[in-house]
C-alpha cells in the first residue's frame, strides 16, 4: 500500500517539476495524472494486466472515500452561521466582489508598474 501511495506522490512531483520546469499553464497534479495514465498503460502491457494494481485501487477509493471530508467545514459553517448568512449575506456577498476586484486591479497594476520599471532599465 506505501508503494500505490509513493507512486502517486511521485506522478504528482513529477507533474509539477515538468509543467514548472517548463512553464506549462497547466496544473502540476492535472500532469502527474497523465504521468500515472502512461506509466499505468505501460504495466498494462508489460505484464499483460488490463485492471489496476489492487494496492492502488484500495488507494484511491480510500481517498476518493474520504474526499468528502473536505467539504465538511465549508457545510458546517453555512449551517452554523445561516441566520448571519440569512441577514447579512447580501452585504458579504458585496464585500467579497468588490475586495476581489480591488486586489485584481491592485495586482494589475503592480505588474505593469514593475514592467515599466524593467523596460526602462534595458
């Protein structure tokens, strides 16, 4: 079982050396999936096995199990904060599209503010 484990971390490193090393705009684990399809495609024909190995299997359906987990704390918080949610979601829902905007406008102009800086120094 430690192998199915280190054999997705290391598709997973592997995904994001590639797509960093090479300035892919793609995500690192999206890569180190399809590292895992091909080294899985390869085991497949190497050994004449069309199914998975049964350690990753038992893997994966415990973190796909468990992946539910994650949303446990967003769904508590709605329930437990629904009557604020019911009288001031309006207001929060305003607060977090206008802070949104000012940090993208804010980074915007950093960035052409730094590359301005950049080109007046070539």
């Amino acid at each position: 079982m430690i192998d199915s484990i280190l054999t997705l971390l290391f598709c997973q490193l592997l995904g994001e050396v590639v797509v960093r090393g090479l300035g892919l705009p793609l995500p690192g684990p999206v890569a180190g999936m399809g590292f895992l399809l091909v080294l899985l495609m390869l085991r497949g024909r190497m050994t004449g096995a069309q199914d998975l190995p049964e350690g990753l299997t038992r893997v994966t359906d415990g973190l796909l199990g468990n992946l539910s987990l994650l949303f446990v704390p967003a769904a508590v918080g709605v329930v437990r904060y629904g009557g604020l949610l019911r009288s001031h979601g309006l207001v929060m829902a305003l607060a977090v599209l206008v802070s949104t905007i000012l940090a993208l406008a804010v980074t915007a102009l950093v960035f052409l503010g730094t590359r301005i800086l950049l080109e007046r120094r070539r």
